[in-house]
C-alpha cells in the first residue's frame, strides 16, 4: 500500500502523487481508495481508484540505483527489431503494458535508434512507433529524472549520447 505524498506510475497518466488515501461508497459498497493527481498538470485531473484494484497498474517509482542500471542499458542494442509493423506493435506495447521499466527502457533504446536510421536515411519514423515510443519518453524518462535527481531533457540527452557512442 502506498501512503500520502508517495509517487507513483499509474498507468495512462505517468506520474501521480497519491494525495489522499480515503473511503468511499459506490453502489452501496465501501472500499478504500487512493485519490490521485498526475504531477503534469496542476492537480487539474483526480483519479479516485481502489487500493485494491487489479485491473490497472500501479507502481512505485524506482529508486536511483535501478535508475542508474536502466540509464546504463541504453548502452546495449535493446531488443530485437521486429520487421513486421503490425506484430512490432502489439509485442512492443505489451512490454510496455507489463510495467517492467529495465525492458521499457530496451525497447525505447531500439525505437529511439531505429528512429535515427530512419530519419538519417531521409525518411519519416512510423507513427505507430512513435504511439509507442513517445509515452515512454514522457514517463520513463520523467521518472529516471527524479530518481537521478535530474530533468527529462537531460535524461534524454544522456540517452542520445550513450547511443551516439559519445558518453
């Protein structure tokens, strides 16, 4: 269970602060729910959802030496490139479903090199790997940075450079 204040990837929405932890009834029936606000956009948005729901990850944010072992990763080639869109795309996002953020990171490393390729050969990356690849920027890089106690900006260029062979 998480507690008030606690940080946390639930998701579809990235980063969220847990700011209440309460009881509410629903159609007569009293459960425990956490009371949730994306970090992204001034606590515009509340998501109530039980503590003991099943149906919707929900995770602790990692700490900063699985922070470190992630970053060092990008070091690898990431994951097998798989030529067929279609199947690309549903054995990437299913990665992405599982919430494991070391194979997150594997095939952000891979869409973000193939994208070099393919940009640097003049042509345009596909947009269902960007559907992919863009999430994960937005919250697996959001969460290296507050593990590493940096920004996402410079968790992204520390990727580009590690894959650029420069780091």
């Amino acid at each position: 269970m998480f507690n008030i204040g606690d940080l946390i990837i639930y998701s579809g929405h990235g980063i969220c602060r847990v700011d209440e932890i309460c009881d509410k009834t629903y159609t007569g029936i009293t459960r425990t729910y956490y009371v949730l606000h994306p970090i992204e956009n001034n606590h515009d948005l509340t998501i109530n959802t039980p503590v003991d729901n099943d149906k919707t990850l929900i995770l602790k944010l990692i700490n900063k030496e699985e922070a470190e072992k992630i970053l060092e990763s990008f070091h690898s080639a990431g994951i097998n490139w798989i030529e067929k869109l279609h199947l690309r795309g549903q054995v990437y996002s299913d990665i992405v479903k599982s919430g494991n953020r070391m194979d997150i990171a594997k095939v952000a490393n891979t869409l973000l090199r193939k994208k070099a390729e393919i940009e640097m050969a003049g042509r345009k990356f596909y947009e269902q790997d960007s559907r992919i690849l863009n999430p994960i920027i937005n919250i697996l890089f959001k969460e290296l940075a507050i593990a590493l106690n940096s920004s996402p900006e410079a968790i992204m260029e520390k990727v580009k450079s590690i894959s650029n062979g420069t780091a």
